[in-house]
C-alpha cells in the first residue's frame, strides 16, 4: 500500500531468529541468509533484491551485485576497489528486517569481514532500494558498503594506528595510542588536564593497534571506520569540545600577562574547555588557582536580601562560591566566602577583596548556576561523575531573574557593551566584568558570563583594567563554533 510502512513479519522473525543464533554463537551478527531466492513462498520485491545482492557481495561477484543497483556502473567501479584492497578478506552477511514504504525500502544488513591473524571487523549497515518500472534496485552509494564511507574511498586495513586514547565530547580523539604509551595528538591542546588524561589512559590496557580505515586515492587515510574491531579498550570519553577548546586557548594567547579561561555546559555540567597560556607559572590556576573577584562579586550582591554579613555569605553559598567537588584526576577550587566578623570585614567583602576568593572555575560555576537556575555538577568524564563534596541550593527564580537583570544590564548598557553585538536570540550574552587589587600593586582583570547554553570566566593577571579580560571574552566569543 503506498505511503504506508510496511514489513513482512514472517521473513522478519525468520532473519531476526538467523541473528539471535549468530549473536549466541560469536557474539556479533555473521549469520549467512540460509533462505533461497528459489523458494516459492519468498516474499518478491524489495525483500528479494536485497538478498540477491547481499549474496552476489558475499561471493565477492562485484559485477553481479553492481547490476542489482541502480548505477552498475559507479557500483562496479566502488566493490571492485574495495574487493582488489582486501584481496585475502572474506565477508559474510545477515539480511535483517526489509521495511517498504510505497516505491522506497531500506534492509537492515549485518557485515563481518574476516582478514586473518583472528582479525575481524563488523557492524550493521543499512540498504535502501527503490522500485523502478516495477523492479527493485539497490540505492547504490559507497555507505551502503560501511554508513561511513563516501564517493572515491574504500575499506583498508592499516597496522600501527594511533588508536584514540582519551576523546573528547563528539568522538574526536584527544590522546592516542603510540610506541611508549598514551600520547596527545596537539601538543598544546587542552594542557591543564593532560595530567589527569594520561594518567587515566596509561592505568588501562593498550589495544591491539590496528584498524578499518576509509582510504581514497592510492594512499591517502580518511578516517578509522566505526565498528567491532580492534579488541582492547575502548576510548575513554570526556566532556571536553574540541573546537571550543581551541577557542579558548587562542583566546588567552593573545595575553602578554598570565591568562586562563573555563568554560561550562550549564545544563549539565560539562566542563568544555579549560586554557592557559604560556605566562601562567604557578599550575593550573584555571581550576584551582585563588584570586578577589573585585567587582564580580556584584553577583553576589545582586543576589543577596540585604548587604548584611549573614545575607551575603548564605548568598555567595546559593549560588555554588562554596562548593566542592572530586573530579577523578583533577583537583580544583571554586572559592571562599565565610560570614564576616565585623563590619570592616564586611565592607570588603562587598568590594571582593579581603577574605573573599574565587577561581576561574568557581567563578564560571557561578554563572552557570545563574544559567541555569539550578545547582550545578562539574563533570569532565562521561563514564566517572563528579562526586559532590559540598552540595549547594540554588537561589529562587525571583532572585536569579535579579541577578540576570544585572548580568544582562552590564551588557546592554555597563563595561560589557562592547561585547553587545555577539549577543543573538535566545543566546543573549550576561555577563559581569571587574578588577581587583592584589598584592605588589596589581590589579587582575575578569569576566563572566553565559550566553545559551555556554558559561566561562576569565582571568588576566595584573590586567590592570576589566578590558583585559573583556578582550579575552570576546575573542573567545567570536572564534567558538
């Protein structure tokens, strides 16, 4: 029936029942389709197709499958490379479920290729047919080979592959697998927290260092294809952006002074960048380096019910200055407010200075707790959350709408302006800026704020004004993704 979903049941359970069997004899789907084209209660069409060709490319018969496809041509040219560069490989299929709908259906298939030296790959690919003056046709494309490979490329086995170690958020991998161990893959890239990478990689087994790669040309390597392949462990992810963390790192090198910059995912956490540059000689200040908020701590006030010591500190807490946090292999500080003594006290604290410190990681918490609405976790690996040492509650939705007023104001119309035009729709920048005096003379220059679903703070040592730290703000603004 057309533009109607439909599926043979029958032919369905009997593939399905194929798999179970080859899932419970080797764990992955490498069950030929025992069905015969010949069998007179087949269902025909699209279902019949697919066999065919499943068959004709198990055989390694490129000409055969190729005219079961809708461009025999391109086809044949597409199998017979990938067949001439695994001349030893042999690959067995299972054809799953074929679901029509009116002239179009698409066959779940199971692919494992066997290359020798116990060495096999496999992973499930999908192939879409379409109905054509009443015959079906494969859709022919190289994805219907791996759902990774493009027009020009072919499969490839490739011996001694940096295989990724630690990765970041999307896959991309941070540290690989070399000669002596975990390696990274930019040298400079993400150096706060390489420490805890390697060590966390090096604490595991290497895997078997090879892999099934989309080549193109005669020796060009696209890419290492997904799927059950090398045996060994498995990369291990983290929360990190890649293209994010490169932002901020060029974002701090622009600085002749020590800078840092953190960024956080408010809605879950995830701590997406963390940078240093060259200057910074006292290790990771970004996460645990100490600091007066100056006027920053307007946020504080701003959230506060009245500017009294007892107010003040239960308002730095609600919004996360107090916390504390176990990140597996990174140690961090977000900062220290405690309720004044005395009055003098307490009139520094409401400049940020005395007693009063903050890190650029409590400081980018903060504002994602603003962000959010909500407490916020830090994570930095996807498999080991954070574990909260000292939990906080964030503040009502009538004082964070104060405290975003404030941030959103300092953007509109205060020392941020100048960052206005990076502001668009629902990703409108709030931020606050400020100096604050340390010993020796000098005055560090921050910045905060959120703008959608991304929160960072800043740091210029001895910036000696806020447009220190705004510059950094919106170099980093302009280079994200």
């Amino acid at each position: 029936m057309n533009g109607v979903v439909q599926s043979d049941r029958r032919w369905a359970i009997i593939a399905i029942v194929a798999l179970v069997a080859g899932f419970v004899g080797a764990g992955v789907w490498v069950l030929r389709n025992e069905l015969s084209p010949d069998d007179d209660a087949r269902p025909p069409g699209a279902w019949e197709t697919a066999w065919e060709y499943v068959t004709a490319f198990d055989e390694r018969k490129a000409g055969a499958a190729a005219e079961l496809t809708t461009d025999p041509k391109a086809a044949a040219e597409t199998l017979r490379r990938v067949f001439r560069k695994l001349p030893d490989a042999t690959v067995s299929s299972a054809l799953g479920e074929v679901k029509t709908a009116g002239d179009k259906a698409s066959a779940t298939v199971a692919v494992e290729w066997t290359f020798g030296d116990g060495r096999t790959f496999s992973y499930p690919t999908k192939v879409p047919l379409v109905q054509r003056s009443g015959t079906w046709l494969v859709d022919f494309s190289p994805a219907v080979v791996h759902p990774e490979l493009e027009e020009g490329q072919y499969i490839a086995v490739a011996d001694k592959v940096r295989v990724p170690a630690v990765v970041d958020s999307s896959g991309e991998p941070l540290l690989v697998w070399g000669d002596v161990g975990p390696q990274p893959v930019k040298e400079n890239r993400a150096k706060v927290v390489l420490p805890a990478m390697l060590t966390a990689a090096q604490e595991r087994k290497p895997p078997e260092r090879w892999a099934v790669v989309a080549m193109k040309g005669k020796n060009t390597r696209v890419r290492i294809l997904s799927g059950d392949g090398p045996q060994g462990a498995k990369p291990l992810p983290t929360t990190l952006s890649i293209p994010l963390q490169d932002a901020a790192q060029a974002a701090v090198d622009t600085q002749r002074k020590p800078a840092a910059l953190i960024a956080f995912r408010p809605s879950t956490g995830a701590l997406v960048a963390v940078a240093q540059n060259k200057h910074v000689d006292q290790g990771p200040i970004s996460l645990s380096g100490l600091y007066p908020p100056g006027s920053t701590f307007s946020l504080v006030r701003a959230a506060a019910e009245n500017e009294s010591a007892g107010a003040i500190a239960r308002a730095a807490s609600s919004l996360g200055w107090n916390a504390d946090f176990d990140i597996p292999g990174i140690g961090t500080e977000a900062g220290a407010v405690r309720k004044a003594g005395d009055s003098f006290q307490l009139a520094d604290q409401l400049k940020g200075q005395g007693d009063v410190f903050v890190s650029p990681f409590g400081l980018a918490l903060v504002v994602s707790t603003v962000a959010k609405g909500e407490a916020v976790t830090p994570q930095f690996w996807k498999a080991h959350p954070t574990k909260v040492l000292t939990g906080y509650q964030a503040p009502d939705e009538e004082t964070l709408a104060a405290v975003r007023e404030h941030m959103r104001t300092t953007v509109t119309e205060g020392e941020a302006s100048s960052l206005k035009p990076l502001s668009s729709g629902e990703a409108e920048l709030h931020a606050v800026t400020g100096t604050a005096r340390a010993g020796g003379g000098k005055r560090h220059s921050w910045f905060a704020g959120y703008a959608g679903d991304l929160a960072f703070a800043v740091l210029v040592e001895d910036g000696g004004s806020e447009k220190a730290a705004l510059s950094v703000a919106g170099k980093f603004l302009r280079e994200r993704p």
